[in-house]
C-alpha cells in the first residue's frame, strides 16, 4: 500500500515526474503514466475469460472504491484510485476470480479510509470482507523493522497468506504497482521498500511459482538498490549484441526447423537474462564481467509430455550438451509445482544457450503458479482440465506450507528470519529415501537435512549417513539423485556444530527443540540434587517431605517445573526448603559460591563480585571449562549462571549486552580438585590400533577417557571427539601435547565452543 498523499506529509515527495535516474541505462520505473481502466474495460477484461463473473458486484466495488478515495492523491500527483484500478488490472491477467478482483478494488478503503470491515461485508459478502481484512494486515506489518519484530512480523505474514492464498496475489499486485511508481518517493523509503521487495515479496513470488511478477519486482528493486552494476551489465549486454548481432531472432527459427525436420511441433520463445539474473549468477559463481556470456534462453514449447523428452534428444543431437548443466523437472518436479527439462547447448553460431522445454500447461504454471492452479480449481477460464490433471495435481502451495509448518513448530527470533529468506531463495536437490521416496532439499542441503524432512524423530535418532550405500560424513553436500539411510541410534546429543550441518530452517528449529528439550532434563536433575544438598545441611530429607503444597505456593504445575526452576535460578532451593520447614528460616544461607551438581560432578568452585545468592551455576559443555582456565561468566535469566572460557566462541553471541558479564574466579578449593573434564577434536590417521594408542597416550598421561566419538570419518582420515578427566587446564595441555607427538595424531585442540 502507497499512502496516499493528502494522508502525509506532502513535503515528503517531490514533485510528479521529477523521477531520479542512473546516468546511463534505462530505468525501469521511468515509464508513463497507465491511463485508468474505465469501468466497462475492467469488466470486460473478467468477463473476456470468466463469462459468469458478477457484473453487478464488479460495479459496486468500482464505484464505492473511486467513492470512497474521493480526492486522496498519491506520491506522483495521480488520483490514488488509479492505484487499485492498476492492481485489479494485473490481477486480470492472471484470470482470478470475482472475489480476488473485488478485493484488489477494496484492498486500501479500510486502511485508508472512514470504510470498516463491517461495511465491506454488508456491501460485498463476508469472503470479500475476509480477503480484504487479510490485506488489511499485510499492510500494517513492517517487515524491514529492527530484527526482534521484524522477525515476529515475518511470522504473521507468512501465516496470513497461507490461509487463502489470493491474499498474497493481491498483496504481490499491490506491492507491483507500487515498485512501477516508486521513483517519486525519497530516496530513503525508496531504498526500504526496495530491499522488503528483493528479500521477502519478490522469494515469496517465486516460492509459489508466480515468476512472471516476482522477475520484474527483482528487477524494480535491483534498479534501486544497485543502480551501478545494472548499468555495467547493461554495457556488457549491448556490448554481447554487437558481438552477436540479432540472436534470438536467428537462433529460434533455426530450433524450431531442427525439432520439426524430426517431426515435432514446437514453438519457440527466446530471450534474453535479466540484469538482476545475471547479476546473481555472478555473485554465485564468483565470475567476472569478460567472462559473461550465457545470457540467452530459449523456451521450447510442444504439445505433450513425451515430445519433451524427444525435442530432447534431437536438440542434443543437434548441438553439443554443455556437461552438467541438464536439470529433469518433469520427473522431479519442484516443490512449486514447476516442471521443465532444462538444458545448456553450445547453439548455432557458438553461443552457449540455455533452453527449457515445456509443454503449454507447465509453461502456464511455470509463469503463473500458484494463480494458473486457482483459476483452474475454479474452472476457469480456457483450461484443458484433463492436460492440467495430467500435469501432476501436485500442491503449489508446498513451499508456503513448509515455511508455515517452521514458524508453528519453531523458535522465533532473528534466526528464522534468515532461514526463510534463505530458503525462499535457493535452488533444490531431489534425494531419494532407500524405499524410493522423493525429498526435495535447498542445494546444500545435508543428511540431517534429509532427516528431519523425513521425520522429526528420524532427525533426532540420527548418528550417521549412507549415501548410495557407502558411509558417509554428516556434512557431507547431497546431490541430486542420491539414495540417502540415515543410521539412528537409541539417543544421541545435538552436536556443537549442528549450524554446519544443516542449512534447512525444519532441521535447525527441530534441533534447537532438542537442545531445548535436553537442557530441561539437565536443569531437572541439577535443581532436584541442589533442594537435595540444601535440605541435608539442614539435616532433612526430600524423601521424607511432599511437594504438593510447596507447588501450589510457587504456583508450580509438577515437580520437574519446581526442579527446573531450581536448576535455572528462576526459584533457589532455600526458599523451597524454608517453605517446606518454616523453622529453618534464616538459618540457610546461601553464599556467593556454589558447586555445580550433575551425574558427573567436578566438584568446582567459583566466585565472583555481584552475584545472586543461591543461582544456579553450570559449566559450558561448548568449551568444558576446568581449573586454571581464565573463566566468566553469563548470567541469563532461565539458565542461571554459564561459565565459559575466556576464549570460547560462544561469547561472542552476548558481546552486545554488558549487563549479563561476571567476573568470575576459581576458589582454591577448586584449584586443589582433580575434577575437571575437558573436550578434545582429534583428527587421526586410518590405521590399525590407532584409538588403542590414543587411548594408552590419555591414559600415561594420567587421564580418564569418559566418552569417545566418531564425528566424520574420510578414506585417510578420521575426527573423534574425546571427553577426558582432567586435574586442572595445566594436566590439559600436558595430555595435549603428548597425543600430538604421536605420529599417528595429526591434529589435536580443546574444543573452544
């Protein structure tokens, strides 16, 4: 939505037709001024492929709409009507339904004027009113805000428009119109409303295969956000047709002859790449202007499935396949229900072309999306109904669902912003699961990828990979076509690099869900062994007691939650022991030390100025922190205290926020415990008896292996990670020291986070 002008401050925009532009190259937002589509021509254009659409509703929203703008002006001087009447106009084209071009009429009278929700039903019907209502919202969410709700709002956005989707048609038409006008607002609006359209409207296009829309809203933006590089591709374009003379009209007659010499009728419609395109293919593959050349393409057009494969193999036999570059979206259609053969020849006159060849409903569906399946769903308007159904009656709307099933079952915050934006953004792979099932990932997606997208549990059991039958590393990149077995164990713990390891927003939401899940287990059982310790100081027993009041006291749902809250020192087990027994009040008192309690304690101390009697405090499984290691702390309200490092990477996530620091020092108690455990990543030679020597070399030392486990393994090479008890950072470096002398250790360091 564009507001309008007598809305807002007038000074804010420069004067009609004082449109800025790049000093050389053509703007794309230069353009005149659309006449306004009369009433008549936008009902003819509806009824041109939907005979039976509601004239009368048509009319109605077309009057109370140019009624209800009244005077309102936008940014360039024109009446602010002409602008839904603009997006109704590209919703037409599209061959949506009444209801979607009455919304786009009425898409800013609730916004923008004295019209409510409640009139809009009254007048319109209430699947009018809820269309409207959905636009309504989109409008007031500002998704280029600082992260925190930038991140919330993102989350609204998807979730309203995978509801009805003709929600985000009307917003992408909205959002359209207003990037061909955008040359009349300053600058800095400019520069927001252009980046919001390249990271979030333009993918979401895409992701429910509206190509044609999400291209020019790629190309609008980049001619805002990066007017320089738009205008150097340009010169090397103009440069490429000099070189090349006329290519796209000698080279589509000469496929077309090819394919009909082999009895195929075949249409051809050639190309040539966008700037934007080009441009990313360069950030991409890291290639320099001189070397740009692929930058045509060629859609070949033929009557049925079986002729794609044959236009196929006659073009192959009629130019040299570039190896590599051949993508079978027809088998493996992608997850937008897009379906193609995609190819790269050296063509006529040795030019390397990229060809796509189709038949008319994928080339349809490929432009359209999503908007060609609903103007088929409601039987509109011209559709071969049995080609459309034999095109697959996939879901097109897969993408948006798998985005929406991250949001309801992840975490939130800054992260999933990126996961979104990421994987609206990338290219696919198609893996195989053994039984033959298709999953489709982002390129470079990995196994714990494939995992999750097979099955939450799969995903959390997984302890290693084969793929096509051979083991394999977890990081390894899957290609297309692989059969990937996850091998799964009885219970694994999340690994420390697992951001390295996935790419999929599913995976990285379901593993922090673990993380989260086995941290409260932890917080359990250090907050039940803390009340525990409390109580027989005091010369009491937890055995000996009921919680049930105690949890009503501290409105407490069970006793895990009283134990978790223990554990992260939301509640200190003095107050629930002094509650417990009210004769003991003030004679517990909890001092500025406390002992880390688990399975395995190491019995440390710390101490620091300022911190909250009786919080809990637990070590850094990221960097194992043990005596003699310079240490602080982070204090955070539903973990308590984390002792970290001086140097582990963890720190640098809380670099920004001063206010959870401790300055923490070890006790000489904990100086004189041999108590510590500390994480080593090895790298060892694949050879015989090699973890037999690691583990006499560990042992010599004077440490106590507790866990040992393979991370990747590789022909020559393998890496373990080995959790060794330890005396203190000194007997650490000694037991370091000693495995690199091996010849058979070719790295060994202290896990750092």
């Amino acid at each position: 939505m564009d507001q309008p002008a007598n809305l807002q401050d007038k000074s804010a925009s420069p004067p009609a037709g004082a449109a800025p532009k790049s000093s050389e190259g053509p703007a794309l937002s230069d353009t005149k001024r659309a006449p306004i589509m009369r009433q008549f021509e936008l009902i003819e254009a509806v009824k041109a492929y939907d005979p039976t659409a509601d004239e009368a509703l048509l009319n109605r929203a077309y009057v109370y709409a140019m009624k209800m703008h009244g005077s309102q002006l936008r940014a360039s001087g024109d009446p602010y009507f002409a602008h839904p009447i603009q997006v109704a106009g590209i919703l037409t084209d599209y061959r949506l339904d009444t209801a979607t071009i009455v919304t786009a009429l009425l898409h800013d009278v609730v916004e923008d004027t004295s019209a409510t929700r409640e009139d809009i039903a009254e007048m319109f019907g209430e699947e009018v009113a809820v269309l409207v209502e959905g636009v309504t919202k989109l409008s007031r969410l500002e998704l280029q805000a600082e992260h925190t709700r930038q991140a919330e709002n993102l989350r609204k956005f998807i979730l309203a428009i995978s509801r009805d989707v003709r929600v985000l048609l009307v917003k992408l038409a909205d959002r359209l119109h207003n990037m061909r006008t955008l040359h009349f607002v300053k600058p800095e609006k400019r520069e927001r409303i252009s980046r919001e359209t390249l990271e979030v409207y333009a993918p979401l296009g895409r992701s429910i295969g509206i190509h044609s829309i999400a291209a020019e809203l790629e190309e609008l933006a980049f001619e805002h956000l990066n007017a320089t590089a738009r205008v150097a591709i340009q010169r090397r374009l103009e440069a490429l047709k000099l070189e090349n003379g006329s290519a796209i009209e000698a080279v589509s007659p000469e496929i077309e002859r090819v394919l009909s010499e082999a009895g195929l009728t075949a249409r051809v419609k050639g190309r040539e790449k966008t700037p934007y395109s080009i441009w990313r293919k360069l950030q991409r593959k890291t290639v320099g202007f001189s070397s740009l050349s692929d930058i045509y393409g060629f859609r070949v057009i033929v009557e049925s499935e079986d002729d794609c494969y044959r236009a196929l193999g006659v073009i192959h036999r009629a130019w040299p396949m570039v190896p590599e570059r051949f993508k079978d979206f027809i088998s493996t259609p992608k997850s937008n229900n897009y379906r193609s053969l995609h190819t790269t020849v050296v063509g006529p006159g040795g030019l390397r072309i990229e060809m796509q060849i189709r038949t008319e409903i994928m080339d349809r569906v490929a432009e359209d999306g999503v908007a060609a399946h609903w103007a088929y769903k409601n039987q509109s308007y011209g559709f071969d109904r049995e080609a459309m159904e034999a095109d697959g009656g996939r879901d097109p709307l897969l993408n948006l669902r798998h985005l929406v099933q991250v949001i309801e079952h992840g975490e939130g915050g800054e992260d999933w912003v990126e996961h979104a934006k990421l994987e609206m953004y990338l290219d696919q792979v198609f893996v195989f699961t053994p039984k033959g099932t298709l999953i489709t990932l982002p390129r470079g997606g990995m196994p714990l990828d494939f995992a999750y997208a097979v099955h939450t549990e799969v995903g959390d059991t997984a302890v290693g990979v084969k793929i096509n039958g051979e083991l394999k590393p977890m990081r390894t990149a899957l290609q297309n076509g692989d059969v990937v077995e996850i091998i799964r164990g009885t219970k694994r713990e999340a690994p420390t690099d697992w951001r390295s390891l996935t790419v999929t927003g599913r995976a990285r939401s379901a593993i922090r869900r673990f993380i989260r899940s086995s941290e409260r287990e932890e917080f359990v059982r250090l907050g039940k062994t803390t009340l525990e310790q409390t109580l027989e100081r005091a010369g009491k027993s937890l055995a000996d007691v009921k919680l049930t009041e105690v949890l009503k006291t501290f409105a407490m749902p069970s006793e895990e939650d009283m134990f978790d809250a223990i554990g992260r020192g939301r509640l200190t087990a003095t107050r629930v022991a002094e509650t417990l027994f009210p004769a003991l009040k003030g004679q517990l008192k909890a001092g500025p030390e406390r002992k880390r309690i688990g399975e395995e304690s190491p019995r440390l101390f710390v101490r620091g100025g300022g911190l909250t009697p009786g919080v809990s405090i637990h070590f850094g499984q990221c960097c194992s922190p043990v005596p003699g290691d310079r240490i602080v702390g982070i204090l955070e309200p539903d973990k308590g205290l984390t002792v970290h490092t001086i140097d582990c990477q963890t720190l640098a996530d809380f670099a920004d926020d001063d206010s959870v620091w401790q300055d923490l020092q070890w006790t000489p108690q904990a100086e004189r415990s041999a108590v510590g455990a500390v994480k080593l990543h090895a790298t060892l030679t694949n050879a015989r008896g090699v973890l037999g020597q690691v583990a006499s070399v560990i042992g010599e030392a004077g440490g106590n292996i507790l866990n040992l486990s393979m991370a990747h393994r590789q022909h020559d090479f393998y890496d373990v990670d080995i959790d060794v008890e330890v005396e203190d950072a000194r007997h650490a470096t000694m037991i370091i020291a000693a495995l690199r002398a091996n010849p058979y250790v070719d790295t060994v360091d202290r896990a750092r986070g």
